[in-house]
C-alpha cells in the first residue's frame, strides 16, 4: 500500500511540475502504467485523463481530504489528491474491481497488488471488527473485512513455510535415494525396493490425505481435478505420483540384473519361465492403456490445453503436464526395457518369445472395451514396437551407447508420442460431441436465455429513457423516434439473428399507428397464459409452428413517470430463417447466458419435417448440407463428414424435428502435428540426458565412445541450427501476419470512415437528424461487422453503435489518452492502439474523420476489434503447426543421414582397428591403402612409412643378432677344437720324447696314445661335420 501511495505522490507531483512549467500536460511526459488512474482538473474542466476504465466527474471527488474512499459502478477507489496552481490532480488507487455482469473478461476481485485475497470489505470509516489501514504519516485510509477462508489459506500457509516445506522435502528424498543405493549396492536389492514401495505409498496417501501441493498454490490450474476412469486428481498429485513411479522402474532397470533374485529367476522352474515373461508382458500394454487415460485427462486443463492445434500459450501447469509426459515416455520406455530383456533370458529359445507376446496381446485386447478402438490400436502399435525391439535386438548392449540405441530411444519416443497425441485427439473429439450435444439441447430447448438476459437489460433502461418518456407525453411528435431509438440503442446487434418489430402504445393501450392491430390490452391478454411465460415477469416466449411461423419473444414495457403511466412499448422478435454473423461483444454477456467457448465456432441448422427452418453458422446448409442424410442412423450415432466439417444430428421429442450442428473437422494433419511436437519435445529430452550422463561419465573419469560423441555432435549440429531457423521462421511469419492483421484493421477502418464522413458532416450540418445518423452508423456497424464509435478531437464520446459497452461502465466515455495523443500531437491520420477491459485484450484504430467538402477535421472514430488476438492467435496455430511438421521431417533426415555419416566418419577408425588387429611381427606388415589425400590419407601415408622405417629396423636389428650370434658360435667352435688338440699334442709330444730317447714302442705302449689321437681325431671330425649346419646362420639378408 505504502509503495502505490509512493508512486501516485510522486507522479502527482511530477505532474505539477509539468504543469507549471507548460501549462499543459501530454501523456507522453509520464512514465505511467496500464494500471494507474491519474486526472488533471481545471476547477470542473477535466484537462487530463490516463485511463479509460474509469473517468470521474470533478463534482463526484473529494475537495478537502486529501484521502478519501470512493465508490462507483465499476469498484472503489483510494482517492489521493493534490491541487497546484489552479489544477487539481487526483490518482484513483483501485482497491476492489466490480462489474455489472460477470463472464471469463469481467470478474469482481480485490487489487492483488494491496491484498493477497480475492474478496473483501471495504469502509470508509472504522467498523467493528475490520482491519485498519494507516498511512505512513498515520492518517488514516480504510477500514477491511476479508474473506476468513481466503484470509486464513494465505496467513497459514507463508512463503517461508512453503520453503520449509520444500527443503524438508528435497531432504527426505535425499535420503531415501541414498538408502536405496546403500541397500542396493550391499546386495539387499529387495529391501531397497520394498522401502522405495513404502515411500512412495506413504508419500501418495499422505498427498490424498492432507492434498499437500494444493495446500501451498491456490492456483486454479493445480486446483484443477483431472478426470481418471479410477477416481479424480490434480496436477499436484499426479506429477510427483508420476516422478516416484518413474523412480521405481529406474531402481529396478539399475540394480536388478545384478540382485540375488534375478539369479534365482534364471534357475526357476518351467512353470516359473513361462508365467513371469507372460506377466511382465501383459504390464507393459497395462501401461500403454495406463498412458492414454492419462495424457486423455491431462488434455485439457484448467484454460489451457495441451493440443497445439487448440492452444499455443504456455502457463505453469502446462509446463508441468509435459513434465509429466517425459516422465512418462521415460518410463515405459524403461520398463518395456526391463520386461523385454528378462523376457528374453528367461526363454532360452527365441522361437518362443513372438508366441508368447502374441498371446498377452490377445489377453490385453480382451480386456479392453471393444468400442475402445484408439486403445486397441495403441495396443497394435505397442505390440510392434516390442517385436522390433526382438527382432534387431536393440536392448542389447545398452550400456554402451551405439547408434542404434539411439534409434531405440527414438523408436520409443515416436510411440509415446502417437500414443499422446492420439489421447489429445481422442479427447478433442469427445469434447466436441459434447459440445454439440449439450448446444443442441439448448437449442432444441427453443429458448434463447443470452437472448432473454439481454432483452431483460434493455427493458429496465427503456423504462427510463426520459428522451422516450417526454415523446409518450408530448402531444405532438414523431413516435417513431421512439421506435427508430430502442433498435439503434437498446437492441444492440446481439440481436441481429431476429426481426425486431417495436409497437408503441399511449397510457390507454391504443396503439399510434391505426396498422399496429391489437391493442396493448388484448396483446397482454392474449399471452398472458402461463404456457407463454419465462422467467421473466413481463418476457413471453411463443414457440414457433414451422418456418412459416418462426420462435419468436414478446416484451411489455410499461413507462412511468413520476408514477403515472404515460404509455407502452411491446418489442416484438421473431427468429431469423438465416443467421447473419453477430458482432455483439463477449464483454456484455453475462457468464450464466454466454455461450461456452467450444459454442463459438459451431455451425447448426434446424430441420422440421426435412425441410430446413432456420440456420446460422459458417456451413451453408441449403447449398452443401444432402438433405438425404437426415434419413442416415450414422448421423446421429457418430456424425458424418461433409464438405471439410463434421455434422451430428440430435432429433427433438418431436421425431418431425432435428437440428444438425456441426464444426470443422480434426484434421489428420493435426494430429500428425501434436506427434511432430510431443516427438521434439522427447528429443530434446534424451539430447539433455544424454548430455547430462556424458558429464557424470565425466566426473566419474570415463568417457563415451569415439562413435557416440560422433552422433552428439552431428545431432547437436542438426538440432540447434533446426531450431535456430525456426524459431526465426515463426518470428518472421508471426511479425508478417501481426502486420497484416493491422493492415487489414486499418484499412477496414479506412473504409467505414470514408462512407461515415459525409453522413457525419449531414448531422453536423443539420441536414440530417440525430435519429438518422444513428440509424445510418448502426447500418454501417452491421454490414462491416464492427463496432463503431466517434468522439470529439477533444476526446469526449459522440455516438456508438454499442453504446452498451458504456452503459454497462466498461469503458468511460473518453478515448484512449495515448490515441489522442498521437492524433492531436503528432498529427497522424491513424493510430492502431493496443487496448485492455478487464481480462480482454483487443486492438482498436482511431482515424480523424475529416469533412469532405473542406477537409476539416470533424471527429475521432474508433473501431475497436475485440477478435484480434484470436484471429492472430489463429494464423500463429497454422504458422507453428507447418514449422514444427517441417522441423520434425528434416530432423529426422538428417538423422537418417547423420547415421551414415557417422559410419562414413568412423569407417577409418573401423579399417585401422582391423588392420591393426591383423599385424604380427613375426611377417611382414602390409602397407594400409587409402586413395583419397585428404587428412586420414595423410595420416595412413605417416603410418605406412613409420612402418617402413620399423621394417628396416627390424632387419637391421635381424642381421645385427645372427652376427652377434655367429662370432659367439666360432668361440665355441675354436674352444671345442682346441680341447682335443691339447690332448693330441701332449700325446705327440710324448712319442717325440720317446723316439728322441731312442726307446724301442711295444704295441702296448702305443695303443693308448693311438687310441687317444683317434678319439681326438673323431671329436674333429663331428666338429667339421657340424659346420654345414650353420651356413643358414651366415649374417646376410634373409627372407622372412
């Protein structure tokens, strides 16, 4: 509160400041909000206004308080004000925000910024039990009551219980995953699990018990309750429902394969080998159906959707919807991992697996409705994606990521993708029957209850209407300017569906035209019976007899003044054959009688005896709509599509009676849209994750393979630039049609400001009456379906063409501050303006109408388009749907391509391995060949001279052995010989003594130096034997 008190003195005094310094002040001199109400007054000249919600008359604020509360139609205010030299300068703070009807735009609420509640009381003096509100400076400002429910959610539940919350949240979860791995990592697989089970089943009764997520956001999107075939949850209970399953499937995936269990498993019986993979097949199409309700439920939320087609605004929950999606896909893809893989080892023999999934498939189908028919086509597509993960053997080898697993990860998050964006179309299509039928049983209903409120509404304000009390009184006059201003006033083009006839009538009933028939008196007699009436008093409904005779409403409007009758009004309605389209502003339909939303876009037309009475909508019946397909029971079991849209039929309790309603069709490029986005969103996904597990191999000291980091990149290479030029394409496009859309707007204000010039310049003149211009705007107003106002240059409102839009308080009397600005300021000729009532934001072109014959400047006009942002919303929904289907096909190409590039990249690394794995160097190394010079050719020349140098070494080292080996065997060799040379020359030496002594040889004392030569002779002779041997050892070149 101190901080907007702040604010509304400093801009008060910056204000006077101008002021007394030019003497005039522009918008543009001060940095104001959307939000902030500031006036400048001249004694009772308003000089300066910077909000249009809201203007003040000078008499209606305060002149001593410089606070003051103040209460209007639209809300209450905290006036605070100041006078400067003669101006008086007021800031209106709001405090609370009301309005005389209520739709989805309009709702009632306190000022979020002052007060943490939707609902109070506000005094303007102390009461009760009310809380005070004190300025800084201890004056004193109001008084207030809150609401207790709101008051005690938001004083209970504080931003630092919350983090409190939080952080003992983030704890306990901490220690569960570290308790699960301890118990895992020890062996005790089954204990983790069995606690993981418990937490997370105390964890989900306890979020059931005390809704915990609700208790801390009071958001109506996590307030929301989604609607499941086993019960109704909100979003703060199924995404931490679905992060604990997810949990649980990753534990098992993790540690599992290596616990006690499986072990026993793979030793368990024949009975036990059949009955498990059965069963954990049968869970994985559990799943797939367990996917669809809820990605069905998750559809649609609270004001939102999660159908691109349908809506392309991201809030919160949305956000957190997705998340649940990922978590999700990430699931089932695990667990069918898990499922297949135990599947696998348990049949030892692959002939049997096909069987057997065939068999649970079978099984899954039969419990399965079968009306269910998208289910049991997911249940096909879900048995093909497991079969594809058989046959190519994809969950092989997971650890070590390929590429094929990345074609596994895809594969899988292709599925979980058709399987989201088949629920989405499945729920657009259930909700559009609804639709249908529940718009059909309004209108079967025969009564028009918006139609109803809105005639009610007009009534009270034509009963006192003194322009028509003074015409009933006055003697003489034109009566018809009564009639002439009920239809350009009152019955606003809500009512274009209808042919209004208004009867006018004195104090005796007696109508003023002798060719009105019936007097007022026998009107009311004659409809009086109860079978007429509505809820109403004074409203009668006579339900139509054919096309002759349509539906139409009688209203009997008694006009007093000062308590005396002076006359009556009868406004006679009778339904249109054809319904022209109807500009008539969502803003003044209160939200008990506005159309639904999914009503806005429905064409229907009703059929008596198969000839058509009446019709409204976009979809020409009597042209395109085969009249033959009333006779049709498809019609009304499912609808038929004709020409592009979707028609059901509804019979009325009269079986002469239908009346076919029918929207544009889903088309299958919709559907094929939400895949194209729900597949990006998982590869942006697993490109993260995977990210993220190389940077915890990185911590770990371990790194993925050569090949792997290959694919990152390529994909990363793809996406990023993907993404870069598409989002720029949605930009560029999106900037080009916001600027045709302004174009268009502009240049349709153009037009009515070209045709309205000279009608304005005749009233001015006096050549027309007030009557006939406005006549001749709500004319223009109709044929170009817009709204129509004209103010003064000094900004003041001159006419409407829906005046209601002012009556009702929605909008001042004033234009936009900042149109004047630009028009008056700097001259331009025409302004589009982005403008905001209550919720709605909406665009409007303000264009000076200037005289025809002078070219003077006669009056602003101003043609608010309240459509704009869905109309831009809707050509964004095109533009996007093209881009991402074309993101996903070139992603998915250059997938394909980025696969052979990577096998043409790593094809080298592949060859040198090989060749590498081949090479002994006990033969000779053959040189690797490579006839492209480029970098690896450059590589592989460097290769094969390094072995050519190790080759010569090789042979050099070769010959430098044998050499070394040859000069140690002729030391042995001359060691051998000498060893019986000695001998021989000792025994030599002994007969030389001998002969020399002259001693005469007996034969027995020559046998043994004989016998000792010839044993030494023998020796030398095995040594010369042995030299052949050794030729092959000579140190020469040898082959080898």
């Amino acid at each position: 509160m101190n901080q907007a008190l702040i604010r509304a003195d400093q801009l008060i005094q910056e204000s006077a400041l101008i002021l007394k310094k030019n003497d005039t002040l522009n918008i543009d001199q001060l940095h104001l909000n959307e939000d902030d109400h500031l006036y400048v007054y001249r004694k009772e000249e308003l000089l300066f206004w910077s909000n249009t919600s809201l203007v003040p008359q000078r008499r209606d604020l305060p002149r001593s308080d410089p606070f003051r509360l103040y209460e209007t139609n639209t809300g209450t205010y905290l006036v605070y004000w100041s006078s400067h030299s003669g101006y008086d300068i007021f800031y209106l703070l709001p405090l609370a925000v009301r309005y005389e009807v209520e739709n989805d735009y309009l709702q009632a609420s306190a000022n979020p910024i002052i007060f943490p509640i939707r609902t109070v009381q506000l005094f303007s003096t102390r009461q009760g039990e009310s809380l005070p509100v004190i300025h800084s400076s201890g004056t004193y400002l109001f008084s207030f009551i809150p609401n207790i429910h709101e008051w005690h959610d938001q004083d209970k539940y504080s931003d630092i219980v919350l983090l409190v919350f939080l952080i003992g949240l983030f704890l306990a979860v901490s220690f569960l995953i570290k308790l699960i791995y301890y118990q895992a990592y020890k062996g005790r697989f089954e204990q983790g699990l069995v606690v993981l089970l418990l937490a997370m089943l105390l964890f989900f009764v306890l979020n059931r018990v005390f809704n915990l997520p609700e208790r801390f956001i009071l958001s109506p999107e996590w307030l929301y309750f989604y609607r499941f075939p086993w019960g109704t949850y909100t979003l703060g209970s199924i995404l931490p429902t679905s992060l604990g399953m997810f949990l649980i499937v990753f534990y098992v995936f993790r540690f599992f394969f290596y616990s006690k269990l499986y072990r026993q498993l793979l030793t368990a019986g024949f009975l036990l080998e059949w009955f498990i993979p059965l069963v954990l097949l049968l869970t994985t199409f559990i799943l797939v159906a367990l996917g669809y309700h809820l990605f069905y439920a998750l559809s649609l939320g609270h004001a939102y959707s999660l159908d691109l087609y349908q809506d392309i605004h991201f809030t919160t929950a949305k956000w957190f919807s997705f998340v649940v999606f990922l978590t999700y896909s990430a699931t089932y893809f695990t667990w069918v991992h898990i499922c297949v893989k135990v599947t696998s080892r348990l049949l030892y023999v692959d002939k049997y697996v096909i069987p057997l999934l065939l068999f649970s498939a079978v099984l899954s189908i039969l419990f399965v409705h079968k009306t269910d028919f998208f289910v049991l086509s997911l249940f096909g597509g879900h048995l093909l994606y497991v079969l594809s993960i058989y046959l190519f053997r994809l969950a092989e080898g997971l650890g070590n990521l390929k590429y094929r697993h990345f074609i596994y990860f895809l594969i899988s998050g292709c599925f979980s993708a058709i399987l989201g964006a088949t629920a989405f179309y499945q729920r657009a299509q259930d909700e559009m029957e609804n639709s249908k039928k529940s718009f059909a049983k309004q209108t079967l209903l025969e009564n028009d209850q918006s139609a109803e409120h809105v005639l009610a509404n007009a009534a009270d304000q034509i009963r006192n209407d003194i322009f028509i009390k003074n015409r009933l009184i006055a003697a003489v006059g034109r009566k018809e300017l009564i009639e002439q201003r009920v239809k350009r006033i009152y019955l606003s083009t809500y009512f274009d569906r209808y042919d209004i006839q208004v009867s006018v009538f004195d104090a005796q009933g007696i109508p003023f035209l002798d060719d009105e028939g019936m007097s007022y008196n026998e009107l009311r007699k004659r409809y009086g019976e109860s079978k007429y009436a509505t809820e109403y008093p004074n409203l009668v409904f006579i339900k139509g007899t054919g096309p002759s005779l349509p539906n139409r409403y009688l209203y009997f409007i008694d006009v007093n003044r000062f308590g005396t009758n002076v006359g009556h009004i009868v406004l006679n309605l009778k339904l249109k054959r054809v319904v022209p389209h109807s500009v008539y502003p969502e803003l003044l339909l209160d939200k008990r009688y506005a159309s639904k939303d999914e009503f806005k876009d429905l064409s229907y037309a009703v059929f008596e005896n198969g000839t058509l009475s009446y019709s409204s909508g976009d979809f020409n019946y009597a042209r395109n709509f085969p009249f033959l397909l009333l006779q049709n029971d498809f019609l009304y079991r499912r609808g038929i599509n004709v020409e592009g849209y979707s028609h059901l039929g509804i019979e009325g309790e009269e079986t002469t009676k239908q009346i076919v309603v029918s929207s544009v069709i889903y088309h299958p490029r919709h559907v094929l849209t939400n895949v194209a986005s729900l597949f990006l969103l998982q590869a942006v996904g697993l490109l993260f994750s995977i990210l993220a597990f190389s940077g915890f191999l990185g911590i770990q000291r371990r790194s993925l393979t050569y090949a792997t980091r290959i694919q990152i990149y390529l994909n990363l290479a793809i996406f990023i630039p993907l993404f870069v030029i598409s989002v720029s394409m949605v930009s560029i496009i999106a900037s080009t049609y916001s600027e045709d859309t302004r174009n268009n707007y502009v240049s349709k204000a153009e037009n009515i400001a070209r045709n309205l010039a000279e009608d304005l310049q005749a009233w001015r003149s006096d050549d027309y009456s007030r009557e006939q211009f406005y006549s001749r705007l709500n004319q223009l107003s109709k044929y170009t379906e817009a709204d129509i106002n004209i103010y003064t240059m000094q900004g003041q409102l001159l006419a409407s063409s829906q005046p209601l839009i002012y009556e009702n308080h929605l909008r001042a009397e004033y234009i936009n501050p900042y149109a004047l600005m630009e028009i008056k300021g700097h001259a331009v000729k025409s302004v589009l303006m982005n403008e905001l009532v209550g919720k709605l934001r909406f665009k409007s072109v303000y264009i000076v109408l200037k005289s025809p014959e002078t070219g003077d400047e006669l009056a602003i006009l101003g043609v608010p388009f309240f459509d704009s942002r869905r109309d831009l919303e809707a050509q964004l929904i095109k533009v996007i749907s093209n881009v991402i289907g074309i993101f996903t096909i070139v992603f998915i190409g250059f997938l394909i391509i980025s696969y052979f590039a990577s096998r043409s990249l790593t094809f080298p690394l592949r060859f040198i391995t090989n060749t590498l794995r081949k090479t002994d160097f006990d033969q000779k190394t053959t040189p690797l060949i490579w006839k492209n010079n480029d970098e690896l050719g450059l590589m592989l020349s460097e290769y094969n001279r390094m072995m050519a140098n190790l080759e010569a070494s090789r042979r050099a080292l070769s010959r430098s052995e044998k050499e070394t080996a040859w000069r140690e065997m002729a030391k042995q060799v001359a060691h051998e010989i000498k060893n019986p040379l000695t001998p021989m020359k000792l025994g030599l030496q002994h007969l030389e003594r001998m002969i020399k002594e002259g001693r005469v040889f007996e034969p027995p004392q020559l046998e043994q130096p004989v016998q000792s030569l010839l044993h030494q002779v023998e020796i030398l002779d095995d040594i010369a034997s042995s030299f052949p041997l050794c030729q092959n050892a000579y140190p020469g070149e040898q082959a080898l």
